[in-house]
C-alpha cells in the first residue's frame, strides 16, 4: 500500500483512494475478509459492553462500507451510518440494508442521535478536521447523548503521512465542551500479524456526554 499524506480536504483523499485499484487495503490492511467480519462483530460486542444499548438512534461517525454499523443495527431503533466517501456508502448499503447510510457533508440533523461512535476515523484526520469532527459529534448528539470516540495512540500505529497517535492530553483538548468524560485505554483494534506488548494498549477511548 503506497502511503500518501491526507490533507484537510479529506473527502477528496477518501474519493481518491476509493478509485485505487488497491483500495480495500485501506479499509481492511493485514485482514481477510472473514477477520474483517470478525473484527466488525468483536469491536461491536466491545462498544457494547462499554454502553449497552437498547434501542434509540445510533450514529456511525465514519462508517466506511459498514464494518461495524452491520451488526450495531441489530440493536437500536435507528442505526445512522456517516462517511465522506460515497463509493464507500455504496458498499455498505450492500452490506446492509436495514440501516442508513449518508454523505457526511448533506446530513443536517440536530440534537438527533442518543448515542455516536467513530472508530478507526480520527487518526487518518489532520488536527484542523479532528476539531471539526468533534464539533460536528457534538452538534448531532441529543442533549445528555453520549459519544464513544477512539483514538489512535499505542504500538499498532506508526506515526506517519497517514496515520496521527493521539496523546491524552490532545484527547482531552479535542473533548472540550463535553461533560462526564472518561478516557479508557483499549486494544479495541487488532491487525493481523501484529503483537502488542504487554501493558500497552492501541487507542484511547474518550466516553463523553453532551
């Protein structure tokens, strides 16, 4: 996978890849397809298991072609899939239909989702999108909504043109005008092929309220 520098015209940079003949190892590096399926199911319970959910509107901040979203309809009233790139919508239409899945930029809705969840999104922005992702959650989430939002952090991730780690401090900048938040630290993302040492963790999972 050749690496090149996102920019802050992120959707031109999703667009583009989502015409590369090699895009799916943007979406799915080091996995099979079935290990992708796995991770959606596995990263799905693990969400769950942080803020079980029993009904109401979910948002998928981010959702790519479904990877979670898929099996997070299963239990939710509304299940909301976000994404920049409409190839990638495409596909996760295909992948599930109960569910909806629109462009970021034409979605409007306010004070709308009980719940948001971004995963594997804000390490492939730069610091001025990040912001604006944040801001963006927070406009979308119901009153007293909660968020669940990973970033990227331990050794999984390289620091790179296509990749930022996020400290606990930056996480807790990014969180400003939320309330109750709690940063857990998480091996919420496994690529195959990779070991994680022990005692350290890939993401930082800021659990926020509105």
């Amino acid at each position: 996978m050749e690496a090149f520098m996102i920019t802050d015209n992120a959707k031109a940079f999703w667009d583009t890849v989502s015409n590369r003949s090699d895009w799916i190892q943007y979406i799915l590096p080091k996995r099979t397809d079935e290990e992708f399926e796995q991770e959606g199911r596995l990263q799905t319970k693990a969400i769950l298991s942080l803020f079980p959910l029993n009904g109401g509107t979910v948002i998928d901040y981010g959702c790519g072609i479904g990877r979670i979203s898929k099996y997070m309809s299963q239990h939710v009233d509304r299940m909301i899939g976000l994404d920049i790139c409409e190839a990638f919508l495409e596909k996760a239409r295909e992948r599930d239909p109960s569910s909806e899945y629109i462009l970021s930029d034409v979605f409007s809705e306010e004070n709308v989702a009980d719940f948001i969840y971004s995963i594997s999104v804000m390490q492939h922005n730069t610091p001025a999108n990040t912001r604006k992702a944040m801001a963006s959650i927070f406009r979308m989430l119901k009153p007293g909504g909660t968020c669940l939002i990973a970033f990227a952090h331990g050794p999984v991730y390289t620091e790179g043109k296509f990749i930022h780690k996020f400290s606990e401090r930056e996480v807790r900048y990014l969180a400003s005008g939320f309330s109750d938040l709690i940063i857990i630290k998480s091996n919420l993302v496994r690529y195959g092929g990779y070991e994680i040492p022990d005692n350290q963790t890939n993401e930082l999972i800021l659990v926020a309220k509105k």
